[in-house]
C-alpha cells in the first residue's frame, strides 16, 4: 500500500502542476492579449495625432492665405477711398 500512497500522491501533485501551468498559461495569454489592445491604442493614438497635426497645419495654411488675402482687401480698400476723395476733392 505504501507504494500505492506515493503513487496516488505523486499523480495528485501531477495534476496540481499541471493545474498551476494551465493557470499560467491562461494568465500569459491575458497579458498578451492586453498588450496587443494596448499596442493597437497607441497606434490608433498615433494616427488620430498625426491626422490632427496634418489639419492643423492645413488650417494655419488657410488662416495665413486669408490673412494676406485680407491685408490685400484693406489696401485696396485704402487706395478706392483716397481715389474718391481725391475726385471729391476737385
């Protein structure tokens, strides 16, 4: 019977190993797949900014044309004016 007790034993502590790897496995396999959500994130975080960055720089492009455009409206502005009241004038 002893033997038997050590048999029964050792395959008890068989199976709480094999109980612990399967644990382990399945928590690797966790972290894993939140590593890759986290990845695919960073990544969607990364494009999101780069697409922003891009507008951005689109916008001050478009804010910088109207801003001349503008400067270019008042000036003529300026000279219609003084022409009319040159004309006024005489």
């Amino acid at each position: 019977m002893p033997a038997e007790k050590t048999i029964d034993m050792a395959i008890s502590e068989l199976k709480a190993a094999i109980g612990g790897l399967e644990s382990a496995i399945d928590a690797r396999i966790e972290r894993q797949r939140e590593g890759q959500e986290v990845e695919g994130e960073v990544r969607r975080v990364h494009a999101d900014r780069a697409r922003l960055a891009q507008e951005l720089d689109e916008s001050q492009f478009r804010a910088n044309r109207l801003e001349e455009v503008n400067r270019e409206v008042s000036r003529r502005l300026v000279t219609a004016m003084e022409t009319i009241r040159a004309v006024l004038d005489r």
